[in-house]
C-alpha cells in the first residue's frame, strides 16, 4: 500500500524538503518543524515512505518475543509515570499491588516463553533501593543458562546508572556493563530517554538522571560492542521543537557511534504518552494524528538509525499498522505481559498478539512480515516452527 511517489503537495513549504528526501540529503531542524506544521499529512506519509523503502522495500519487522517487568518499586517520582510504587518495608494499603519477582520466578517466565518459541526477552524495572547488583547479574546468568539460544534485552540506561550506585564496591558504566554482558546481557533496550531538555527533565522527571547520563551509558555500551535502542517520549509537557532537538541529539550521537564505535543505535521507538493514573492524568495525550506524524518524522530525521518501530502497545495495533506507511518498518512483537502502561490490556498486563494477528495486520498493510531476532537478522524456523538459525547463519 505505497503512497504513490509524484503525488503534488498542497504545501509549499514540503517542495524542498521533497526534493532532499528524494536525493537522500540529510533534513535541518527547520525542515523537521516545517514537517511538524504541514497540514499535508498525505505528502509527510509519502516522503517517509520514501525514507522506508529505500532501506526496507515493503519488509516489515516482528519479532517473538517476553516482556518481563521484575518490580514496579521505584524510588523515581516521574510525573508521566502510572507504574512506579513507593518503597515500604511494611505492607499497607497502598501497596497491595507492588511486587518483585525472584531470579527464579524469572527464569521460569523467561523459559516458557523460550520453550513457547519465542527468541528475546526484555526486562525492565523500577529503581528498586534494597536489591543488589548480584540480583540483577543472577537473573542474566540463570535465564542464559536455562535457555542458552535466548537473547536478553535487558535494564534501561537509568537502571545502569543506579547498578553503578549500589554495586559494592561501587562501578563504573563500563564495568557494571561489562559484568552483564560477561552474565548474559545482550543489548540494551532505549528507555528513559524521555525529552533530551532541561525544561521538560524539571518539570516532568527531576528526580531521574538526564541527558548526559543516558548518553554516557549508551555511548560506553555502543564503544563495548553492545548494540542498543532509543526511545522518545512524546505527548505530555514537550513541544515540537523539543522533539525535533531529541531526534538531532540521537542523530548526532550515532553519526560518532557509526564513526568511531563498536556498535551503535538499531532503532528508535517513539513512545506516545498515555496520561492514565500518572500526575499528568489531566493531560489529553497525543492524537492519532500527532502518532503518525511524529513516527514520520523520525523516519525523516534519523538518516543514520536503520529501524523506526511502533510499539502496538502505546499506539494500538490498528494505528501501528497505517505507520507501516508512515515511514515505520518495525512492529515489535508478542509482548505478552507489559506492566508500564495497560491501554491495549485493558487494565490489565496482559497484552499480547499472536504471531497470526501480526502478519495479518502486516500483510493487510501492502507488507512483507519478517520476523527478526534481536539485531535484525531473519529468523529460519523448522516445519515444526523451531528455530534453526538466523539468515546470517547464526
């Protein structure tokens, strides 16, 4: 279902950003703007159509895949957050829904999905004050050694600062990144990124590291060879200026990474913000229209980054599947259990598409479904659906 290439933009203001779409010229801050003014929603899905295909043709990405959520304790207060508990040695009513999962209770969580076909999990958390560094080093090794062929996605860059915090003695990024990747960790997922601006980080999350942080992490991962993602946060107190300055943040720091690192940057996942049971409940959140055009124009902006994907999760399935024409290449995975935000679970964690509902939805897009493994690669399965390896022969 492309958008057909020559279609006349009733925005002049599009003509010349077309033209340096079209001859794969890198887009300004000014262009992103503009691309966030137009009212010509058909022309921006044309041109990030263009961005997609050029790398993608019509593949469209999926993977089979777990999230695990081992605490929603949290000593962070971020104001967008409806998933952090406060920390209490002594129950009450307020934490009757608060929880942290034993290494063994995640091991298990992850062997099923493993037993159940499935190739990644990703884990993240709450900053939780009383476990140890070992805890999370424990859950790395048990789950690679029950399923040795299980890629482990794994701790936000705001996790990792607070391992180097309460490690014993205390470490560096390098080393407590070094200890999991010697564990079992395999790359990092991008969450915590947030808004890349001073006046958002104030108002919305103080109490989280920032900016210099989450790069220093990503940075150090990338110069070990760890491959790792990126996210935004969109929808909340931001504007567009500042979304457009995060994706020039991100650009510019995979340039080096690309230059200069081992590894780099795979994808960005916009995130749409969903106000429900945070201190920003009284916000409207972004629209479908503002989804689509903010995962445009990252496809736009991010020259470098090979994947834009949207998480069904945050911005539904159904919409997720018009992006696919809207510049994304990627519509993550199975998901099965997600504890952040629970729009598509109803109010409940449960939220989850089989792997049929995600080629329909993919194949109804004009698509081709590919599912991948952690970095990409193509998945081969067997007639009876294990897997065999991957297309680069891994």
């Amino acid at each position: 279902m492309s958008i057909a290439p020559n279609a006349t933009s009733t925005d002049t203001e599009l003509l010349p950003i077309r033209e340096k779409v079209q001859a794969n010229q890198r887009l300004s801050r000014e262009d992103g703007l503009a691309l966030y003014r137009t009212k010509d929603i058909f022309t921006l899905g044309e041109l990030a159509t263009i961005a997609r295909e050029r790398r993608h043709g019509r593949l469209a990405y999926y993977n089979i895949n777990r999230h695990i959520n081992y605490t929603n304790f949290c000593v962070l207060r971020c104001k967008f957050c409806s998933f952090y508990r406060p920390w209490s040695k002594e129950p009450t009513e307020n934490t009757a829904d608060t929880y942290e999962l034993t290494v063994d209770e995640i091991v298990e969580i992850a062997a099923q999905a493993y037993d159940q076909g499935a190739t990644e999990v990703h884990i993240v958390g709450g900053l939780h004050p009383k476990l140890p560094f070992d805890y999370y080093l424990d859950m790395c090794r048990g789950i690679k050694a029950r399923c040795p062929g299980l890629r482990l996605k794994a701790f936000t860059a705001i996790e990792i600062v607070h391992f180097t915090r309460i490690a014993r003695p205390r470490m560096s990024i390098a080393e407590v990144l070094t200890a999991l990747r010697d564990a079992g960790l395999d790359t990092l997922p991008g969450g915590g990124a947030e808004i890349f601006d001073q006046r958002v980080h104030d108002e919305a999350f103080k109490n989280k590291v920032g900016e210099a942080e989450w790069f220093d992490v990503h940075r150090t991962a990338h110069e070990l060879g760890i491959p790792t993602n990126a996210t935004m946060l969109y929808g909340h107190i931001d504007g567009h200026a500042e979304r457009i300055e995060h994706l020039i943040k991100l650009r510019d720091h995979q340039d080096a990474s690309l230059a200069e690192r081992q590894a780099a940057f795979q994808c960005l996942i916009p995130l749409s913000f969903i106000p429900d049971g945070s201190e920003f409940g009284h916000l409207p959140g972004p629209t479908g229209l503002d989804d689509l055009k903010t995962l445009a124009i990252s496809r736009l902006m991010l020259d470098n980054f090979d994947h834009i994907k949207a998480f069904w999760i945050m911005q539904s399935p159904k919409l997720s599947q018009v992006a696919l024409s809207w510049g994304v290449d990627d519509f993550d995975g199975t998901v099965v259990w997600y504890d952040i935000t629970k729009r598509e679970g109803r109010g409940t964690q449960h939220q989850e598409l089989s792997i049929d509902q995600i080629a329909r939805l993919i194949r109804e897009a004009g698509c081709v479904p590919v599912e991948r493994d952690s970095f990409y690669n193509r998945i081969r399965r067997d007639a009876s659906g294990k897997v065999v390896g991957s297309a680069d022969g891994s």
